[in-house]
C-alpha cells in the first residue's frame, strides 16, 4: 500500500468521539489494539508518526503519545528509536494468549459460576433496622478529608513509603488510641501494645491463630457474635456455648472447667444488651488469672451508651495479663475504614507483630495518620458527642412508636449501644417472625441466628443509622404485618 | 464555700492559653479531668453553667460546652438536666482505674520492654540501594486525590457503608484490574476470580491456609522471596529449596517428585532477576496440572521491563486451573497503599471468600474505589510510562557509575525490574560486603539473606527510589570502601 492509501484506510478504520465517556486516548488505545489483535495489523508493521496521526485524526498530539506508550508499555508495539513505533514481534503470541483468554472466560462463563455475583457495585446502605450501622451522613467527611490532606502535605509523602516497623501500626495513632482507652475505659496500656488491626476481625482471627490449637476449649456467649465463632473454629478450638442472664454471661469456675480461651462482650453482651456485672468480672477476671486462661473482651459500642456509664473494663480489672482488650473505628466513624484495634499483654506483643507480619505486614498507612490526626483535634470527641444525642432520640423514636402496638417483644437493655433486641415469649418463632420481615423489606435478624445452641426468642433491631421518621414508618410496616397473629 | 470563693478558686486553678497547640477546650478538658482524678472535685460537685465558665474564663461558650460533653463521654461527669452538670458518682471508680492504669502501666515500663521499639513515627524513606522501593515522589498524588474526592462525592457516602459483599473487593476494581490482566499478561479471567488483598503477602497467607496442611512440600525458588517462606512455613508445611540458573527456577518432574504447591516468580526471579524460560514454564505447568499440583505465580513487577516485553504469564499457559496469578499494586502505585491481588482458579473462588471473611472481612473501600477509577482514567498506564522512563535511565546511570570501578560484581540479568543483582566470585562473602556497607549508611541486602540454604553469593541493588546523583554518590561511597580488598 502506498502511504496515502494507507493513510486513507487509517481513517476509514479508526474513528474517535468526543461525545463518548471514553477519553481520546483510551478509544485510540483500544482500536488499535482490536486492529492488531484480529490481524489487519502485523508484527513489524509501521505505525505513522504520532504528529502525523494526530494531524491525520484531528487530535492532539499528546493523545496519539499516550495511546502508543500504552501499547508498548502492554507489549503490542515498539518502539525501535526515537520516533518510529512499529506492532511488536509479540504481538502475535500477544493476540493469541489474548484470544484463548477470552475463549476460555468465555467458556467459564457459559459454566454458569456456582459463585455468588453481587450485582450492586455500590452498597445501597443497610435497610431497617440492620443491627450494628452507624449513619454515615452524620460523619464530618470534610473534615476527615481536610486532616488526610494536611497529613499528607505535612509529612512530604513519607506516608507513602513501605514502613515494616509499623507492622502493628502508625505510632502516633497507638499513642492517641492508648490515651484514649486510657482516660476512658481504664484500659491499662502503654501505646506499644497497641495492634492496630484490619477490622475488630482481624485481630480475632490473628488471636485465634495465636492463642488456640486443635481441640482447644473456648468459652462463647449465646447467643453471641458468629465472627467470633469462626475465628476460633477456623484455628480448630471446641465451643463450650453459655448462656446470657440479666447480670450477662453465665460462666462455670474455670478452676473446675478449664478453657484456653473465653470470648466476651461485656459492655453490652451482644447481642442480647445485657452488661456483665461487676462481681462477674471480678470472677472471670479472677479465675483467668489462677488458670492461665485467656480473656478476649470485646469492647464494639461502649461509646454509645445514653443513661449511665459503662462498669469498668475487664481490662482495667486484670491483674495477670490475662485480658486482650479488642476494639473497633467501624461503629464509631465509618464501617469501610476497616480499622480495629487489639490492647495485648506484653508477652503476646512480639508474637502478634511477627503473625501479622507474615498474614499481611503492615496495614494502609494514610488513614491510620488521618484517624490519628482526628483523634488528636478533639473531632472524634465532638462526632461521638453529635452521634450519641442522634442515637438517643432514635433509639427513644423506635420505642415509642412500637409502644403504640401491642407485639409481645420485651426491650429489656436499653441503657446504651446501636440495638434493641426485643424478646419474644417461647410461643413465638423468631425466625418466621424474621423471615415475615424480610418479605416486607425489613432487616430484622432473630436471636435465634446468633444462636450455636437454643436460647431464648427474640428480634434484634438496629436503629442508629435511620432518621426518626425511617424509624417510625418501619415500625408502622412492622406493626401493619399483625405478626402476632398467625399467617392463614 | 460560697458561689464566689468557688469561682475565685476556680479561676486560680483552670489556666487556659491560646499560645498552645492544644486547643482551648482539650485543655479544659484535660485540666477538669485533673481536679477530679486528683480528688479536688469529688463525686456529686456541681459544675457551674458554660454560660458562666465561659465567661469566667473569657472563652466562648461552646469551649465548655465540648469539655463537658468529653467528660460526660468519658463518664467523669454528669448531666442530670438540661443545665446542671455534676461530677459523677463513677468518678471515683475511673479515678482509681486510671490511677492504678498508670501506675501498672509505669511498673510496665521500668520493666524494660523486650519490645522492639521504633523511634521514627514516620518512615524516612529507604536508604540507597534498597531493593523493590518504587519512588514515590513520581506518584502523581493530587490527581489519586481528585479521583479518592470524586469517588466520594458521586456516591453519595455509600463507600462508607459497611459492605460484606464485597469481601474479595470493590466490584469496579476488580473488573477494570481484570481487563487490565487479560490485556497486559494474557491473564485468563473474569472479574469475580480476582481478589483483592492487603498488600500480595495477604494472598500468600491466605493460600497457605487454604491450600496446605501440616506436612505439605512446598517447592520454593533459593534465593526467594520470604515473606513467601514464612506464608507456606507457617501452615506447617515442609520446604524444598530449589536452586536457580540463567532460565529460572530449576525443579524435578513433580511427576516423580510431588509437592503441594510451588511457587515462583517466572517474569524475573526475586531476588536473582533471572526469567523463567517457556519451555520450563510450559514444563512447569503440565506437571502441575497432571498431578494436581497448585502453583502460585508472583507477578511481582513484571510492568517494569526496559528492553523486551516478558514472556506470557504462567496462568495464560495453565489449561487446568491449577495456576494462582498473584500481584501488587505497592510497587506500581505506592507501599503504603497496601493493595495487592490474586486471580484464583474457580474452584477457589468460594473458599477463599468464606476464609477472607473470617481472616478480615472486606478491605477498606474508598482506597479500592479511588484505585478503580486511577485504571479507568488511563492514569495508571500514564503512570507506568513515566516511572518505566524514569527507572531505565536510573538502572543505566547505576551500571555506568558501578562500571567506574573495578568490583567484581556480575549483573547478568538487566532487562527490567526495580533490583540489579551484582553476582560475587566464591571467594567474597556477600554477608561481610553488605555488614561494610550498612555501615557505610548503603542498605544493600546479601544474596545470601534471601537464601534458605547455601546459594550463589551476591548483593542486591534496588535502583528505582533513587535519583541518578543520588545512585552515583552511593556507587562513589561503595566503590571508596575498597570492599575487595580485606579489612585491616
């Protein structure tokens, strides 16, 4: 071909629109891609100058400069010197490897994937009354994107680097955290046995790989929280499962039954609500230490608590450093930041950094900064502050306006925290209650799912993050479905 | 005392400055939860109004208003009615608690730690020639930026949201991270196979615990990567340390010598730069997926090659889904964003979800958001353009300064990567070079620390975070130490 004809065929062939989302570049790019990949273009082919393409599509040069860079950065052309680029040798090996993984995608496809496709790329938020969300319209974003920026800009990006010391963590947010857990909760700690962790998760599932081998006994309430449970069955322990009263966890003296490991939440027992009482602790904490037996208190919403403070932490109590004190930023700011945190005994210090060296080294170190940051300008106390007078009046909403039915649920634990569960009288079958809800659009989980073991029936019900008027259609749906009355 | 005297005394004793960093209200705060911890404030005192503090004390109202409110949060004090603030009856308890907090924590501390304690809260950076270190000086930040604020705002906060179907990532990642594989590597894939991890050594570990048990023979490269090492070590499994030679990895017919698993870094060899050759590849692959072996491939960075384009992927040549493609974004983008990624074979999709769930849950979200749309708007491979000019020319002015000298160092394989391999004569001992020079301030890792049994000895030069003066006044400084000739 003459290079006028070739120059006509180009421009019969590759056609750019500004009117598309896709940018200049990227349809260039792609075109000539698909050009090579079927063929019409082969290994050593010429490609124009980018000033003479340009000139030839009317764009710029610099779109025709980033369309070849990205194709000889992906191997399909080359570029032997300064100017010239030219479709690579490989581009062949290329466009088949391209072709077979398009073939056999193709044919997993039609292999319809047994594997659960969501199909939202966005969560829509949860629905009422999902259990354990905060409303994250009521976090300061601006703010919170004001503190990254200046941390970024203050630290001449060494927030950017790879940073194996901090395998537990950004150290000025283990200094703030262990100040706060200080003066708040009593928890005895110096910042460096603070782990900051993906997730209260993490740190759960990294104990379990600690602390526990094959066969092992723990303690779990229940009902109680099934992360929990699959922790420590994922590490191959036995589940001793005790039950809940209005003083909390019902536990036998570990100096008769021994455990390696008890799981409790006793600010608020989740998530049933009931707190653990004074004496509990003191016996828990007690028989701990006599046995060598490991506490794991989980500590997930004692910030939100409307009436009176919280008893003090099992941590606080703990004089043989027996107690991993586990915590969480999900409930408090947002749940997609993923950041928990565990207070460890010293001897567990060493040992943790190195597991979690091997499970994933070090955690994102920009929002630990940020959360550092945040914690640091009193804005984290101003948010819990503006949180807890919201969840106040919503968890007051949600009990008034389901004082104007007549369901049997009893709110026994109304001191505090993101829930309300609501118990039901035996006759009642949590989970058609549950299932009912759900049908008419309502988030509901019954007790009985938290449960390993029979408990007792009840519905569980989040409202912290619905507005008051969210929260009282819901219940006026609820209270619509008669669920007392038996389905005909 | 009369309402006076308390407000002479109290204007003795609260002293607020505005030449401090900290702000007004955090020290009244902190000057507030003194009196009472120190007992000058004891339970049921009543405070006077904000109104009236504030006026005392010639700060606006709402200072006091957030000194209280911290305090009624931390449980010090308590509002009975809407103005009347006391201090609380708990008080004494959380006094005593965080008495006995710092004391233990004191105690602690005079115990000396045995806990590695860094000194830096933030990284300075890695030192020259530390390996595998992208500069992140050439990470185009306002732009990741202006996509994390856009990603943000266009989604109304529902990247905020807790999102439990997206344990294995933000589904837009993953697809544009999918087209990206297939296109680049010939990666075979549908977006649902592909992970999303913290950092690769997430994905290593979790395949450690997915696939192997107690026993296992695992085939890993000597010298090889040991975060890998300590991944499949730590699922008790039993190491064959295979050697390596001008065409990569060297290894038995798994035929007649079987293994669980085997790992390897095919595009260039960590840490020695040697390229898996196809024959061995194709060899590799047929024998894993005759006897069911898994192979994990670490793709670490195979997008920084500056002569010719690498050989397909293993996972492209796998017709039995055996191969694991397993990559990172720490090298590409920066360190600390902890992204790293693997493409699992179907069969592993489901169990690997359900293991990342109990490991962690999902990863933060807004980072995978803002990482979907940098691949989208073609900045990415903007990105990779400009660091692969960039490194090219630092690998050259590292060869041209080191060719000044006269050590007998062998780089034998300089096409790509972030790391030049100097190979040593027998009679050096890499050990001893790189102790000279750590102290001479260079970071340049023995050949020998990456060994798990004995193996070619060398040095491992990471050129890439470095500007080409700072390469040569290193070399300068490396070639001034006269390290082939013996210490006196």
């Amino acid at each position: 071909l003459s290079p006028e004809a070739r120059q006509v065929k180009r421009r019969q062939i590759l056609f750019l629109t500004r009117k598309s989302d896709v940018s200049l570049q990227v349809q260039l790019a792609v075109q000539l891609k698909d050009l090579i990949q079927s063929g019409q273009l082969g290994a050593g082919d010429p490609l124009p100058s980018s000033r003479e393409l340009a000139a030839e599509l009317k764009v710029s040069r610099n779109t025709v400069v980033y369309a070849y860079e990205r194709l000889i950065s992906e191997g399909y052309l080359n570029s032997r010197s300064r100017s010239k680029v030219f479709v690579s040798d490989t581009a062949r090996e290329l466009r088949s490897a391209a072709q077979r993984a398009a073939q056999r995608s193709k044919a997993q496809q039609q292999n319809s994937p047994a594997v659960h496709v969501p199909k939202a790329s966005y969560s829509d938020g949860p629905k009422p009354f999902r259990p354990c969300q905060p409303d994250v319209q009521l976090f300061p974003l601006a703010l919170w994107n004001r503190l990254r920026g200046r941390a970024l800009r203050t630290t001449n990006r060494s927030l950017l680097h790879y940073n194996s010391e901090a395998v537990l963590g950004f150290r000025p947010l283990r200094e703030n955290l262990a100040a706060y857990l200080r003066d708040s909760r009593g928890v005895v700690c110096e910042w460096w046995q603070i782990a900051i962790t993906t997730g209260s998760q993490q740190a759960l599932y990294l104990l379990a790989n600690l602390l526990l081998k094959q066969g092992d006994r723990v303690y779990m309430e229940n009902p109680g929280y099934s992360g929990a449970v699959r922790a420590w069955k994922s590490a191959g322990a036995t589940m001793e499962h005790l039950p809940i009263d209005a003083q909390g966890m019902v536990f036998p003296a570990l100096e008769k039954a021994a455990a390696a490991l008890v799981y409790v939440t006793p600010s608020r027992q989740f998530p049933t609500g009931a707190s653990l009482s004074l004496a509990r602790r003191l016996a828990l904490v007690n028989g701990a230490v006599n046995t060598k037996t490991w506490i794991v208190e989980d500590d997930y919403d004692s910030e939100f608590r409307y009436i009176a403070p919280p008893l003090p932490s099992m941590q606080s109590l703990d004089s043989g450093n027996r107690v991993i004190y586990v915590g969480t930023f999900s409930k408090l700011l947002f749940p997609s930041l993923r950041l928990g945190y565990a207070v460890l005994p010293k001897s567990l210090v060493e040992p943790f950094a190195e597991l979690k060296t091997i499970a994933e080294d070090h955690g994102p170190m920009i929002d630990q900064a940020t959360l550092a940051a945040f914690l640091d300008s009193g804005a984290f106390y101003s948010h819990i502050r503006r949180c807890r007078k919201s969840y106040a009046e919503r968890q007051q909403a949600f009990l008034d306006a389901i004082a104007k039915g007549s369901l049997p649920l009893d709110f026994r634990y109304r001191d505090g925290g993101m829930n309300l569960t609501g118990f039901l009288p035996e006759s009642c079958d949590d989970l058609v209650w549950s299932a009912r809800l759900k049908r008419a659009g309502l988030d509901v989980p019954a007790l009985s799912q938290y449960a390993s073991v029979a408990t007792e029936r009840g519905l569980v019900f989040g409202f912290t993050a619905f507005t008051p008027t969210q929260i009282r259609r819901g219940v006026e749906k609820m209270l619509s479905l008669r669920l007392d009355r038996p389905m005909l």
